[in-house]
C-alpha cells in the first residue's frame, strides 16, 4: 500500500463548505475513495460538532465513488443518528455515481434527498 499525501488527496476531491441559513452545506466533488472518504468524514465531524441545525451533504457534484467512499458515508450517517444530530445528503447527480448507490441500495441506509427544498424540509421535520 502507497502513502497518499495532503496533496494529493485534495486534488482528488473538493470539499467546500457554505451556508444554507445556519445549516453549513458541504459540497463533495471529485473521487470519494479509500484515500479521501477520510478527510469528508472529518469535515462531517467537525459540522456536526459545531452546528446545531444539522448538516447537509451535497454530494451532486461527485463523479466518483467506490464501496469505500460508500461505507463513509454510511458510517457518518449512523454516527450522526447515534449522536441525535441531523445529516442529509442530495443525491449525486452523475449518472455513475447514481448507479453505484442505486446497486448499493444506499436509499436504504443513507439520508437521500433530491433538492435544497427536501434537504431543508427533512431537517426542520420533528
């Protein structure tokens, strides 16, 4: 197994965060694998820490992502329910990625939305 660096991973994914009112957005481009799944499930984390309001996971812009990449996001969601926090995630809209998480039955085990609209409905919800 090879050492992947800081570098290397940030040019393999995008994380950018912004707000959606109080709710802090994470926007996940690029890969999300074995190597990067680590640093989205830290920036889930830290959100999740600060923010009381819940936090949504924009994973549309993703182009890429492998059983790892699935069982991160999996595992945050699991992590998030056990902790009583809120975590939604907008489905990826590249066509790969959708046919990955439709074979993994991830509408079975992770928060999906389709829109902001949902995602905000979803974590106002009782």
């Amino acid at each position: 197994m090879s050492v992947t660096s800081n570098h290397e991973i940030a040019t393999r994914v995008a994380i950018t965060r912004h707000q959606l009112g109080d709710v802090p957005v994470l926007e996940v481009g690029g890969e999300l694998d074995l190597w990067t799944a680590p640093e989205l499930c830290a920036r889930i984390e830290e959100c999740l820490e600060a923010s009381g309001q819940g936090v949504v996971v924009d994973l549309a812009p993703l182009q890429f992502c492998d059983s790892t990449g699935l069982r991160a996001l999996a595992g945050a969601a699991k992590e998030a329910r056990v902790a009583a926090n809120r975590l939604v995630m907008l489905r990826p809209s590249n066509q790969g990625v959708c046919r990955a998480f439709e074979m993994a039955g991830a509408a079975e085990f992770l928060p999906l939305v389709d829109d902001v609209d949902q995602a905000r409905k979803w974590l106002m919800a009782p």
